[in-house]
C-alpha cells in the first residue's frame, strides 16, 4: 500500500486528529497505548523524552499508564512518530490501526471513524478500504483515488452567489470517497449535485420548477435564465457560432449524465449489480465539474453585470 509523500496537507492532518480527540473515543482501543504504539514503532529503539527512562516505551508507559498526565492526543504532536510532518503512509497506517479488530471490535464505532477519516482524505486523494479480513472483521489499508490529472477535479463553492454551498460541498465529498469503493454511488451522486445546484439557483431567482422536473428539463431552466442561448461572443460571427455549439453539446453532457446514472447508478433499485466502474464514475466527475463550474461562472457574471437580479 505506498503512498506518495506529503499530499496528506497540514490542514487535513488537523481535521483528522481532531476528529480523533472530539469522537470520544480513544485512538488506542481497548489496547494500551504503549501497546498500540509498538504494532507500529519499534519503541526500544525510540529515544525517551523522560531522562528516567532509557526509551519510549518506558516514557509513554510512565505517563500515560502509571501516571496519566499526558493530554489523550499528545501522540499527534510527539516528533518521534512524526504524524503532523511525516510521510503519508505514517499517518495512513496510524488511521488504519485505529480500526483494526484488534484494536477496536465495536463495528459502529469502525463504521464513524471510517466515514470521518475517509471524508478528510478524500480531499488530498486518498481513501481507507477493507484490504483484508480476519474472522470476518475488516483489515483496513489504504489506496489513493484515481481521478484525471492526478487528483479529483476541485470545484470553487466559497466565492460563489451561494448562501449555503454545504449541500454541494456534501455531494462532492460523497463523489470523491465513492470513485473507487463505489463508483455507482459516485454516479448518482453526480447527477445529485448538477441537480441541486440547478434547483439553487431556480430558486434564488423566483424561478419555478415542476416537482418531477429532470435534470434536462431544470438545465433547460436554468440555461433561459442565464441567457446561454445568446450570443457569447457579439464581436466574431464564428467564434460565437463555435460557443453555441459548445452550449449545445453541455445539454446534451447533462442529459447522457442522467442517463448514465440511470443504467450504472443506483437509483432505480436494480434486480443485478451495477456494472459501473471507476472510469464511469471519474467520467461522471469530471462532466459534472465541468457543468457546474460554467453554469456558476456564467450564474455570478450575470449577476455582477447587473443582467440579473436577485429577489431580495
């Protein structure tokens, strides 16, 4: 399972250790912690930070066994296991020991930090997966998520005429995590998005839609409002009828979309398993990123110019 050094960002780590410390529960389980560590170090041959005792193992026994007066999450800022500056695959396997059997047997306990950590990696491109099986428990290992040019598209929510972009951002980050464990998932939820964000701004504008409206049908919607039929670029005759056509062949994108997500997704409760695969939900990804980011682009510049206006 290597990883690539360094993607795991400083930002993430943070939101992964605090995660951590505000679960409640205790990254060692029901082991130890000196015990916990040493699955993973070989702490006789770490340097003790109490001059009493000769290596770590005999400091961490000592402060957090005979003692404890060490804070639960000093392990995330103890240099000699290096989890806020290592490599990635040093914070990847602390997580992945986090849910071993061993180390914790309580599935819905895996199941909430599973869901937690795999929502903060997904942002650097990695994702946690079962690798094994042990009596029926999940071994957990890690893998990175495939995407185009290296790493899943990003789409630009914070500078948005949005008041709440949770609700995409919750998309995505389901997207993201089910590219490989779920590529099916990853499908619906991108017509999901596309059809969420069309709502978004139907409804900022006092635009009505009818409750079994498609995705198609809002697009058609929301490209009236925003005025995409238009000319799009007045000043050449031919580049204009150039942009047309690329307007055109986005409603047809949204439209293959939904249909994609129709016979590979999940949304119609199949009678067989869906026979979608990475490729098919990278494909969904990078469509729907790439809808979304012009319908918003033009969306804000309509409304900057003054060609649109908001209800107050």
């Amino acid at each position: 399972m290597p990883a690539s050094r360094n993607r795991i960002s400083a930002i993430t780590r943070r939101k992964l250790f605090d995660s951590i410390a505000l679960s409640g529960l205790g990254w060692s389980g029901r082991l130890q912690e000196p015990d916990f560590l040493g699955r993973l170090y070989d702490l006789s041959s770490l340097p003790s930070a109490d001059t009493r005792y000769r290596d770590a193992h005999g400091d961490i026994w000592q402060h957090r066994v005979n003692n404890y007066d060490w804070d639960d999450d000093w392990v995330f800022s103890d240099s000699r296991f290096n989890l806020a500056h290592g490599d990635d695959d040093v914070v990847l396997a602390f997580l992945a020991e986090i849910l071993h059997p061993l180390v914790r047997s309580d599935e819905s306990e895996v199941a909430a930090l599973l869901k937690g950590f795999n929502e903060a990696l997904a942002r650097d491109g990695y994702e946690l997966y079962a690798s094994d099986w042990i009596s029926g428990h999940a071994v957990y290992g890690w893998r990175r998520l495939d995407a185009f040019h290296g790493s899943a598209p990003e789409l630009r929510l914070s500078e948005r005429p949005l008041t709440d972009p949770a609700v995409l951002q919750e998309h995505l980050t389901r997207i993201r995590a089910g590219l490989v464990a779920d590529p099916a998932a990853a499908i619906s939820s991108c017509k999901n998005l596309l059809e969420s964000l069309f709502k978004i701004i139907l409804d900022r504008s006092g635009v009505s839609y009818g409750g079994n409206d498609d995705v198609p049908r809002l697009y058609r919607k929301v490209a009236e409002l925003l005025a995409l039929n238009a000319e799009a670029v007045p000043e050449s005759a031919r580049a204009s009828q150039t942009s047309q056509q690329i307007l055109r062949t986005l409603v047809t994108t949204v439209s293959s979309l939904a249909e994609l997500r129709n016979e590979l997704g999940i949304g119609h409760g199949q009678s067989s398993r869906s026979a979608a695969l990475a490729r098919h939900a990278r494909l969904a990804l990078n469509a729907t990123v790439t809808i979304a980011e012009f319908v918003l682009d033009t969306w804000q510049a309509r409304i900057e110019s003054g060609a649109l206006e908001l209800p107050s």
